[in-house]
C-alpha cells in the first residue's frame, strides 16, 4: 500500500470509531498502523529519508490503540520517564499542541528520539498491548506517534529563559548529551558558551546518523533553537588543544564545565591488512559521507572512492548505517560481516530489515582473519573464517566459536571496520584532575559529577557508545547537579 492508501484506511477507523467510547477489546481489534517508506528499489539512489513518518489520520488510528494503563509500564521502560499514556491520548483526541507539551516536559529532542530511539527495547518493549498480543511489533507505535507530533509542531516556541545570573557556563561538545545540558542550563539563567571541535554541530546526528535516517535539517533546527535561547555556540575549538579544562575555569572565568565529548575514537580489529588503501573505520566513512558530501563526487573537496564490493565488518547500528551507505554511493555488492547470526545482531531489527530490503548481504557466522591486497598496496579481498555458535557469554548472546581450517578469500575493493567506538583521550590527557575506568570512560557520581571540581560530564564519554536518549537524560542530570552547585555560589 502506498501512503494514500494506508491514510485512507486509518480514516476509515477513524469513522468507525467517531463519538464511541471503546472498550480495552475495541482497542485492541484496531489495526496497527504501518510505517510509510519509501520504495527500497527507489530509495536506494537518494539520500532522502527512508521512513515517511504518519499522517494525521494514522497517528490518531494508532493513538487510539492505547489502553491507557493504570500502571504505565511503557513510561518505565523510557529513559527519560515521558508520561506516554498522556501524550498518546491527547492525539487520539486530535490535541497534537498539547500532546507537544507533554513530551517536552520530559524530552527536548522529539523529532530526533521519535525517529532513532530504540523504542522495541524501551517503552515499547513493556507495552500492555504488544505483550497481549504476543508481539512487540505490534506494541502500541509510541516512536512513530512520537515523531508525528513532533513534526506537527515543528515551529513551537523555544523554552523561556531566566533573568541572568551572572555566572557563566562552558558545555564541551554538541552532541545530544550537550545539547540537553545546555538547554537546561541556559533556561537557569546562565551564560552558555558551546564548544565544539568540528565545523558542524549536532555530534553523531549530524556526521554518524545518516540524512537517510535522520534528516539534518532536524538537527539544525535544534541547533538553531539553542542560538535564539542565547546559547552562545563556537566550532572548530579543540578542548584539551586549543584551551584546556584548566584554562577554561582559571582563565576564561568559567564557573562551571560540562563535557559532552562523546565516543569518537574508531575501534579496529587488530588484524593484518588494516593499513592498505580501501580499508576505513566506518566512523570516517560516515563523516566523509555526512558532514562533508563526499557522496559528490564532482564537487566534493574530499570525494569518496566508487567502490563496486564492499565488506562492512560488524553488526551495529554503525555498520548498517556504513552498507546502505554503501549502497547509495554506488557500490554493486555491500556484505556486511558478523561473526554471529542476524538474531545476536546489536542493531535495531528495522535497520537490518531496511538494510536487507535494500539489498545488503549479510554474511553470518563469519570472523575476518586477513584483509588482502594487490601489489599496489590496495585491498582486493577478505579472508573470512567461518564460525559456529558457541556457550552464553556474559552479555547474554552465545559466542562465536571460530573453526580452524574453514578460510577463504571473498573479493571486495573497499572493507569499512564499523565494529566500536571508544572514548577520545584528549580531554583525559590534558586534564589529570579527571579519573577514568580501563576503558577511558569518565567515572562520575550519580550526579554526573567528575572526579574534578566545577566538572561534570555525560553522554558516550561516561557510558560508552550508547544511545541518543541516555546521552540526553545524562545531560539534563549533570545539569540539574550543576544548577544547584550554581545557586550554591
Ligand atoms: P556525540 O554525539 O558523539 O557528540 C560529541 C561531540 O563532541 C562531537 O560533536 C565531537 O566532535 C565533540 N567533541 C569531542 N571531543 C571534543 C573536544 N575535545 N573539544 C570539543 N568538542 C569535542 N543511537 C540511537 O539512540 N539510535 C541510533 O539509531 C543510533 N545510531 C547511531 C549510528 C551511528 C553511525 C553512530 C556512530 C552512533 C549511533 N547511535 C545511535 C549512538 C548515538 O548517536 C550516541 O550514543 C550519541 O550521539 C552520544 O551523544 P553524546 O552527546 O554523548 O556524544
Ligand atoms: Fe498505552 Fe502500551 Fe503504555 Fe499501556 S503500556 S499506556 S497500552 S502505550
């Protein structure tokens, strides 16, 4: 069905039900409501966003699925506690204004948490109505409701800010554990200055998550709301090389500093071949791709190769991001390398599903041993070794056990590592004050508080690669922890 025909559908519920008061059964019979996308044949030479997003009519159809439990399992399973019956009810109701409301109490980023929140492990996993029915899929749609109103009010006003307190604040980096922070601490009163090391703000939303998936015209409207909230923002400043931490506070006159500075450092596998030419983390591929056009080929500073086989070796939410990339270059083959099978796969299962729809391979239960190249130093090949399933390892998912004597070689001109990121050391190095696991991770209290004084931190830098939403909801509680320390003063 086209977008047409599924508005004209939910319209038809939405006749049906008109005036009556539905019992949790009569809830229950109606239809989930589909996501739109684009056509896979179609969709995979442009760069335009794959999901369409609902209709009105189809969001209230969906809205109007929701019990409204008493005990609100779904709000338990959120990150950041966003009352979701409430909301949901305002738009089976038509009040998308003050469902807007709702969601803003608790989130600031609607339009990009709607659209890559990982709803089927959260909120949507508790759901009354996917557990009733035996199926998470079939869980009230609460991220797709949420984009919707999102969308609906996409010129709402920017929050109100406080009479000025005379104390100023510096928030490292502009990822959404920044922007959270920032949004928060400028609301309070305070002078925010932004610091961002790249040319572009936003952190991973604007140079990892692709315009496929998130259209950067979001980010850059929650940018700009930062700007008229009085956010003072300046990029290409290195924290840790262009000032440090220390300079910051003794120099600057900053009272207090929150960092934001993600998980950038590219992973690699440690295994012979990672040098020759063709071989990219998928973090650089990304970011050529994202924040530097290098799809453009005629016009880009820094165009990207016309690979014809690709080999993206991992099974996150990177590496499907890297193959439908891939594939939207202009690559002929993109096989996306995993160790386990496509159920251990970290990804989110609609992005395996677009990925393959698309036409990605993935080659399971294989590790990469080699990276080949040809006598001019360029890749030509991946020597693969097949595995097998082995005992449950401590994160719960079985091990891949590899078996000896199974190698051989797959031809490829171009492999993308997309297996991890860790954190950036810079910051640590120039900063002794601050205290980090084995991993590099800033330790912080329950506050967000670092090891140093006036210092806070949140995001990937303390969690590790995570998600959009915890990097959000630990910047509104480093936040919180700052604006009392700040009132303090
Ligand atoms: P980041 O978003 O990494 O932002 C950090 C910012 O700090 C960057 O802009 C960086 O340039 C800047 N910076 C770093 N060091 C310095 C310094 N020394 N000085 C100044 N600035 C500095 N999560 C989801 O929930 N759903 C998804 O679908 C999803 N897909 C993903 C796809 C990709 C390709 C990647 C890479 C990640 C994905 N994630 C996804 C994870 C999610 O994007 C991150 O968890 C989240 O962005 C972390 O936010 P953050 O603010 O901590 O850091
Ligand atoms: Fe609605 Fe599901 Fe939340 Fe119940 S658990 S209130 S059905 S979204």
């Amino acid at each position: 069905m086209n977008i047409n025909e599924m508005d004209g559908e939910a319209k038809k519920i939405l006749n049906e039900i008109k005036g009556k008061t539905l019992t949790p059964k009569e809830r229950m019979a109606i239809a989930h409501q589909e996501m739109p996308s684009q056509d896979p044949k179609e969709r995979i030479s442009n760069m335009n966003e794959v999901a369409l997003g609902y209709t009105e009519s189809m969001a209230m159809a969906e809205a109007s699925r929701c019990l409204d439990c008493k005990n609100k399992p779904c709000v338990e399973g959120c990150p950041v506690s966003i009352d979701i019956p409430s909301f949901i009810s305002r738009v089976a109701k038509g009040d998308h204004k003050g469902a807007y409301e709702v969601i803003s109490s608790s989130s600031i980023l609607p339009a990009i948490c709607g659209r890559v929140c990982p709803q089927e492990v959260q909120c949507q996993k508790y759901c009354t109505l996917g557990k009733a029915l035996k199926d998470v899929d079939k869980a009230v749609a609460i991220g797709r409701i949420e984009r919707f109103v999102a969308d609906w009010n996409k010129d709402a006003e920017v929050p109100p800010v406080s009479a000025p307190t005379g104390h100023k604040v510096a928030v490292v980096g502009s990822g959404p554990a920044s922007i959270s922070a920032a949004v928060d601490l400028r609301r309070e009163g305070h002078e925010v200055v932004m610091f961002e090391a790249l040319h572009k703000t936003g952190g991973v939303l604007s140079y990892g998550i692709p315009e496929f998936r998130l259209p950067k015209k979001l980010v850059e409207k929650e940018m700009d709301k930062l700007g008229k909230m009085g956010v003072r923002i300046e990029k290409n400043v290195l924290i840790g090389r262009t000032r440090t931490i220390y300079e910051l506070l003794d120099e600057d006159g900053f009272d207090a500093i929150f960092i934001g500075s993600g998980a950038g450092l590219p992973k690699f596998m440690g295994i012979p071949g990672e040098n020759l030419v063709g071989v990219l983390s998928a973090n650089e591929y990304l970011t050529r791709s994202n924040l530097m056009k290098a799809y453009d080929r005629k016009d880009s500073h820094t165009p990207e190769y016309l690979a014809k086989r690709v080999a993206v070796l991992g099974g996150g939410n990177v590496a499907m991001d890297a193959a439908r990339t891939a594939l939207r270059l202009g690559a002929e083959r993109v096989d996306i390398v995993y160790r386990r099978t496509r159920e251990e796969m970290p990804a989110r299962k609609e992005e395996i599903e677009h990925a393959v729809e698309e036409g990605c391979n993935i080659i399971m239960l294989s590790q990469p041993v080699e990276i080949i190249g040809d006598e001019n130093g360029k890749v030509s090949g991946l020597k693969i070794r097949k595995c097998v399933l082995g005992d449950v390892g401590k994160d719960g998912r079985r091990r891949p056990v590899e078996v000896e004597g199974s190698d051989y070689v797959v031809p490829y001109d171009e492999v993308i590592v997309a297996i991890g990121n860790a954190s950036n050391p810079l910051i640590k190095l120039t900063t002794d004050e601050i205290e980090v696991n084995s991993r590099g991770n800033f330790i912080v209290d329950e506050n967000g508080k670092t090891s140093m004084d006036k210092v806070w931190a949140g995001g990937d830098i303390v969690l590790g690669a995570a998600t959009v939403i915890l990097a959000m909801g630990e910047g509104r509680r480093a936040a919180r922890s700052m604006n009392e320390y700040l009132r303090s003063l």
